[in-house]
C-alpha cells in the first residue's frame, strides 16, 4: 500500500471537522466516491441543489445532512489543524495508508474518516494486539484492585491495554499499564490537544510519551457528551476484547461493551456484590449474555487465545486404560491375602461371570495372579 496523497490527507481531514463521530450518511458518500470527490461536491451548486452524481435527485436524508455539513465549510481549514497535529508530534491515520486499524472497517459508512494520533508508541503495532478494560468514573475501591491486578497481567502478558482515558477504571487501567513499563492507548473524545478531563493531564501526557492518544475529531475539538458515546464505538472495534470492570445500569462502559458484541468481538466482565449498583451493569451483561463472567487476567487472556491444554496429570498408570468392569475387578483385588471369585464379584459389584472374565483378561496383562482357587494382584 502505497502513501497516500496531500489531497487525500486533506480531504479526510476536513471531512473529520465537517462531520460528527459515528455519521453513517457520509460514510456511506465517501465510501461511494472517495473523500476527494465527494468533499469537490460538497463544494458545489450541486449539493446545494440536492444533486448527485448518479442520480437525478438525492434523497431527502443526504440534501438534509449536505446542508448540515455546509454550515462548516466557510471556516474550514484542514491545513492549519494539520500543522497544529504536526507541533504535537503527531500524524495523520487514514484507511488508505498503512497502519489504519483493519477492525474499524467492521464498522461499515459508521467508521471514522481518520484518527489523528500523537504520541511516541507505534499505534499499528500497539492496537493490533490490544485488550480494552473500560469501567464507571465514580468506581470503587474493589474495582480500582481489580482493574490493577488485570491491567497488570494484560501488559506483562504483551497485550496492549486500550481504554478512554477518563477518571476511574479507565484511569487505574492506563496507570498500571504504564507502572509496568508498557505503552497504553487511550481514545479521546475530544482533539488530542485537549487533554481531558483536566483531572487526567499528567496521565494523558504520559501516556503520549509510552503510548498514543487517539481521536477522530480534529484539534481542539471539544469533548461533548456525544462524542464520548460514539468514542466507545472505536474502542470496541480496535481491541482483539473488551472487559468491563464496574458499570451501572446503564454507562458508557456497557455501551462499549454492547459495541463489542455487536462487532462479534469477544467481551468479559467482572462481577461484583450483588448489592452494589456500581457492578449492576457488569451483572447485566452477563445475564443477557452479551459478556462473559472473568475474575482475573488469565481468564481476560482466555478471550483473546486458545486455553492452554491442562498438564498431564503424571505418567499413566497399569490399568488406567482397561475397560471399566476389567478395571473395577482390578480394584476389587487385593494386595496380600487372594480373594475367591465371589468375593471379588461382591467387591465390584459385578457378575460372577464377569469377574471371571475380567480375571482371565487382568492375568494375561500380567496384573492378576491366581493362587489355587483365589486370585490376588500381581507384584510390581
């Protein structure tokens, strides 16, 4: 895949200012004639008019979201955010370069136009094997040891921990992350010069250092509550799994969840007591099925590779493979003293006729040993 172009860059980058995260109309027109071409019409008397090329007359859903994304063009300027992104020591990420998370594309015309990205971590490399563990803001102190204890297997384990970066869940998960010495990537819902919530800086400002902030939105963007609740729909689509720690009924972190499941990714979440309202949403999951219960990062780990066969239990031992009435007679024989054949048959519970059989076959095993009329097991 080659680089792409300027105007490419630049296209996608005015199409993230000209719309909303998670817009469908016009991903599904950029998808259908490319950024360029379909930002040339947005520009022209055409759109204004509710023409398409290719049909006589748009549909009312495109004419009315053409005139929504008309508002923004007369304060357009790709180049100047680009150069802001560029002091950041940041970059650009589009679906046409390499590098663009290939799980995004799940999310069809809802996908984002770009990522603008800054940070020091390779955000490729880092998001192509990554776990998100997202949780409530206001979580407690049983959620914060528990996101520790699973952040810190996550990372020691190679995997990338992808979270939003706000208060809570996502803050400890992002902190352990980096108390491990591993890079973290934490999803904004504002521009990555933004560093929110203020709370957060240092945190965020860290983990630009080790890791990547990401966002769709352009520079200075604001954070607004809609575009927290389309954010989450990105972490779910980048991560191999999602794992939520705490949530209530209803929270962004369900919400991702749901996203995850709904992308076929695998998701798991912690359960907690049953009278706190900050798991109810975790509890949720579950019984919806929609998550699967885990307690610890192994479990976290099961998610996103096969479980490990069990060790063997040691070396097989004489008779483990016998038929269970052979192996029940086997059992029935004792060590020192023979036993007659009823005996036997009343201390396996079986038939006469079949004790005797099992005998005959235990005996050319060389693990019975017939004494007379009495039978006991053979020595070592």
């Amino acid at each position: 895949m080659s680089a792409p172009s300027e105007a490419l860059l630049l296209a996608r980058a005015a199409w993230s200012r000209l719309t909303e995260p998670g817009d469908t109309t016009a991903g599904a027109l950029v998808a259908a004639l490319g950024p360029e071409e379909a930002l040339a019409w947005l520009r022209s008397d055409a759109a204004a008019a509710g023409v398409l090329p290719g049909l006589t007359d748009a549909d009312a859903r495109l004419r009315t979201a053409a005139a929504r994304w008309r508002t923004r063009l007369a304060t357009l300027d790709p180049r100047r955010e680009l150069r802001i992104l560029e002091r950041l020591g940041g970059w650009l990420l589009v679906p046409e370069a390499p590098g663009w998370p290939a799980g995004l594309d799940d999310l069809g015309p809802a996908a984002p136009m770009c990522l603008w990205v800054r940070g020091g971590g390779d955000a490729a490399a880092l998001l192509a094997r990554s776990i998100a563990i997202v949780g409530a803001r206001a979580c407690t102190a049983y959620g914060e040891h528990v996101t520790g204890e699973l952040a810190a297997g996550v990372s020691e384990a190679g995997w990338t921990v992808v979270s939003g970066g706000a208060y809570g869940i996502d803050a400890t998960a992002h902190r352990t992350a980096l108390m491990c010495d591993q890079p973290t990537v934490a999803f904004l819902a504002g521009g990555v010069d933004r560093l929110y919530p203020a709370g957060n800086a240092d945190l965020l400002a860290g983990i630009a250092e080790a890791g990547v902030l990401v966002a769709e939105v352009p520079p200075g963007s604001v954070p607004a509550k809609a575009r927290f609740l389309q954010r989450n729909r990105l972490i779910a689509a980048v991560s191999r799994a999602t794992v939520v720690v705490e949530a209530a009924w209803r929270s962004g972190a369900a919400s991702t969840a749901r996203h995850a499941a709904e992308l076929l990714r695998p998701v798991g979440a912690v359960p907690g007591p049953v009278t706190s309202a900050a798991s109810a949403g975790c509890h949720r999951l579950i019984r919806d099925g929609c998550a699967v219960c885990v307690t610890d990062a192994a479990e976290v780990l099961e998610l996103v590779g096969p479980v490990p066969a069990p060790e063997p239990a040691g070396p097989p031992r004489p008779g483990d493979d016998l038929p269970p009435a052979v192996r029940a007679t086997l059992d029935a024989l004792p060590v020192r003293r023979a036993a007659d054949e009823e005996s036997l048959a009343r201390a396996a519970g079986l038939a006469l006729r079949e004790v005797r059989a099992a005998l005959g076959r235990l005996e050319l095993a060389g693990l019975a040993r017939r004494e007379g009329d009495r039978w006991r097991r053979a020595g070592r």
